[in-house]
C-alpha cells in the first residue's frame, strides 16, 4: 500500500477510498478493517502474583505474551527508578539485572502489536535489605564492690536498637539503652548473658561479672593479711586509698581496724 492506493503484483492499481476503508477498482470492492485486538501479556517470573517481596537488590522476570497476529516488542519499566527497555524475547520474554530501591518498586512489562496494540502487566516488588545483627563489643569481664554503685555499659556494633542482660546478682538492672548499674548486695562472680537486637537479629554473649568485699582489697576472694598491709599502706600514703570502708575521706587507722576484724572473721563494714 502506498498512500491511498494499493499496488498489486500485475502492477494493476485501484484505489482506498479512505474515509469508509474500501478499496475499489474493475468493479471490485475490499473492505479494510483494522486490527483492533489488544496482546496479551503475563509475568510468570518471580511469580504470577501481583506483589513480590525480595531481600535482593537485583531481580530478574520473565513471562508470556500473545497477539492475533504477531508480537512486535515487548518492553519494561521501573517506576521507581525510571529504568527500562527492551525484553529478551517476545512471546517468552525475559529480563535481567533488574535494580531496586529500598521499599516499593513497580515494574510494567508492556505488549505491542504491528498496530500498536498494547497491553500490560504490572508487577510491586518491595525490596527490603536483610543486615546484620549486634556483635557485642563491650569487655566480657567487670568487677564491683559490694555496697558501692557499679556501672557497665553494653556495647554492640551493626546499630543496635535494645540491650538486655539476664542473670545479674541482686542490686543491678539494665536499661533498654544497655547501662547495668545499681549497688551490688552480694558477694561471688555471676555468669550475665548480655544482649543487643536490632531488626536483623539478636548478639549475645557471655560476661563475668564479679562482685568483691570492700574489705578484700586486692580481690582475691579473701580478706587476709595482705589486705591489712594494703590498707595500712593505704593510711600511711605510700599506696593509693582505694578502699575508704568508713566514707569518711581518706584511709586511716579506722580503715585498717576494720580490714583487721574481717581478717579474724568478723563482718566488713561500711560507713560511719
């Protein structure tokens, strides 16, 4: 066909009456009628379903299409990205290497025909992006004194969003923001399991947590003779007063008495 007239092999022309679609000529009349029947298209790639979750940032789709008379192109776009192109292949298409955003990614695969034809179908794919879960990081091993505040602070890499600890000796707590603090009542070493989440997951791990006599000055578990000479040295100035057991300031004679009774089996104590 060309413009208005049609050219036969016999080089016998006759003319297209444009305005009915008929074509006439030696008494002959043709009616044209145009192909209005829409393709067909489907994805069948990841899924037939109109919605896909994936934790992937690349995806791939393939599918079916179908027309009366032919499939001329088959083409895809990603409204979130803009992206788009043509398939591999048109009545089985497929496409690869397709890139998502975080959330919601709709993606159109659409059919023409010779006519320009078309027809479509959609698919949402909503990438969610797996990460890590907390590695603890925080030392595994602390020391307290019984009757005096302690204070650790849990700490985890990968954006921890919670802590937890479990099995803390009495007088202590955790916070939701991984601060264990309080004042010990009990002396001995607690095996604490500490904890960090975030929405990939939960870190763990193991933390020793030892609570001493104020009276046992060199935490060894015992109150002896070499704790009195620590705290004598202590009142006399040659060592650092770590061990002030009546608040009054300073280590001093009154220190060392009381480090003394507990040496002979009395009771370590605290205060005026």
């Amino acid at each position: 066909m060309v413009g208005s007239t049609i050219k036969l092999k016999s080089d016998f022309t006759i003319a297209v009456d444009t305005n009915n679609g008929q074509v006439m000529g030696n008494g002959y009349i043709f009616t044209l009628r145009p192909d209005t029947t829409l393709p067909t298209i489907a994805i069948t790639s990841p899924t037939i379903a109109s919605t896909y979750t994936t934790a992937s940032a690349i995806i791939g789709l393939s599918g079916t299409a179908s027309d009366n008379v032919g499939v001329a192109s088959v083409a895809w776009s990603n409204s979130a990205t803009g992206a788009g192109g043509a398939t591999m292949g048109t009545t089985a298409w497929s496409i690869t290497g397709v890139s998502l955003v975080s959330g919601s990614n709709t993606i159109t695969v659409t059919a023409k025909d010779a006519a320009n034809n078309t027809s479509t179908d959609t698919i949402t794919v909503t990438y969610s992006a797996v990460g890590n879960p907390p590695v603890i990081t925080s030392a595994l091993s602390a020391t307290g004194t019984v009757g005096t505040a302690l204070s650790y602070q849990i700490m985890a890499a990968n954006s921890p969003t919670s802590f937890n600890a479990a099995g803390l000796p009495a007088g202590l707590s955790v916070s939701t923001g991984g601060l264990i603090s309080g004042t010990p009542t009990t002396i001995g070493t607690s095996s604490v399991t500490i904890s960090a989440a975030n929405s990939s997951g939960t870190g763990s791990a193991g933390l020793s947590l030892s609570v001493y006599s104020a009276c046992d000055v060199n935490r060894d578990g015992t109150t002896n003779v070499v704790d009195v000479q620590l705290q004598v040295n202590a009142a006399l100035g040659t060592a650092a007063c770590a061990s002030d057991l009546n608040r009054d300031g300073s280590c001093n004679v009154i220190d060392v008495q009381r480090v003394v009774n507990v040496g002979l089996g009395g009771q370590c104590l605290l205060g005026l």
